[in-house]
C-alpha cells in the first residue's frame, strides 16, 4: 500500500510538472523531449530545482478535467474523485477510458482519495470523511465522518498502510 501512495504522489507531481516541460506524441501519449527544471521550495524564500521526466501523459476525458484526487489501484487502473462531483471515476490507462463511475454522495468541494483494499476514503474540503466499503460494487456502503476542523480547507488524503490510518 505505500507503493501506491508514494506512486498517487508522484502522479500528482508528474502531472503539475507536465506543465513545464515540452511534450511530443508516441502511439497516442506523449512522451517528453526534454528535462527542465522545475521551481521546488524548500525554505520560505530558498528556491532549488528539481529534474522531473515525464514518462506518459493520458488525456482524460471532460468530466475528469477538474480532477483533485487519485489513488492508483494496480499497473492500470486508478480511481479519482473530480472537485465537484460525489463520485468516484476507475480509469483504466491501459483501454484510455472510464471503466466504473461510482456515485456516493451529492456534489461538493471534493479534494483527495485514498484506497485500501476494497475501501475508498474520500476527503471533502470541510472535513467530511466518506468511507465507501466495496466501493466497486453495485451496492457499496457508505458513512460519512465529520472532522472538528471549523475555518481549515483540506485538501490531501492519503493511506498509511503500515499503521492502518489515514493521513490529512
């Protein structure tokens, strides 16, 4: 499981850094031409490079423009939650398409997602947890969570596999 947080991270990374670098098409992705630097701070007004490399970049179809959260699920399936909509999209890299989309709650300022196992935790912008049991199947469960953060807007979620907790 921490192989898949640390690969959602790096996605989310891979993905802002996508917007700095010159791209070309390969067979329906793009693969990059050339390294820059891109910006990264580590101190207040201390700016250092990092070397990112794009290795494949995927156009996502229109309702997952506004994506705000992924979770990879294995080599070619992820899930994500998009930043308005209370559901969860599995796109499958592999076919280049929306394989599930799976509703569990009205719309809302969604930010991040995290899976272990068969459960989905979602995290909303005010603090609501949704905990989404078989989230892949036709009926799953769902219970929602308030955290008792008035005035914080969150907006990542991760799974720490090892300690079986969730991390905000």
């Amino acid at each position: 499981m921490r192989t898949a947080i640390t690969l959602s991270i790096a996605i989310l990374v891979i993905i802002a850094a996508a917007l700095f670098v010159r791209m070309r098409t390969v067979d329906g992705a793009k693969e990059v031409t050339q390294t820059e630097d891109v910006p990264r701070k580590e101190k207040k007004h201390d700016v250092h490079y990092a070397k990112i490399t794009v290795r494949q970049k995927w156009e996502m179809p229109e309702v997952l423009k506004e994506v705000s959260g992924i979770s990879w699920m294995d080599e070619n399936r992820f899930a994500c939650v998009q930043d308005e909509q209370g559901r969860i999209f599995v796109y499958n890299v592999a076919d280049k398409k929306i394989v599930q989309d799976i509703p569990f709650a009205e719309d809302g300022d969604f930010e991040d997602i995290a899976i272990a196992g068969d459960v989905a935790y979602v995290l909303r912008a005010d603090g609501e947890i949704f905990v989404i049991n078989n989230f892949r199947s036709e009926k799953p469960k769902v219970s929602q969570y308030g955290l008792s953060l008035s005035g914080v807007d969150l907006e990542g979620l991760a799974f720490d596999g090892s300690a079986r907790r969730l991390l905000i």
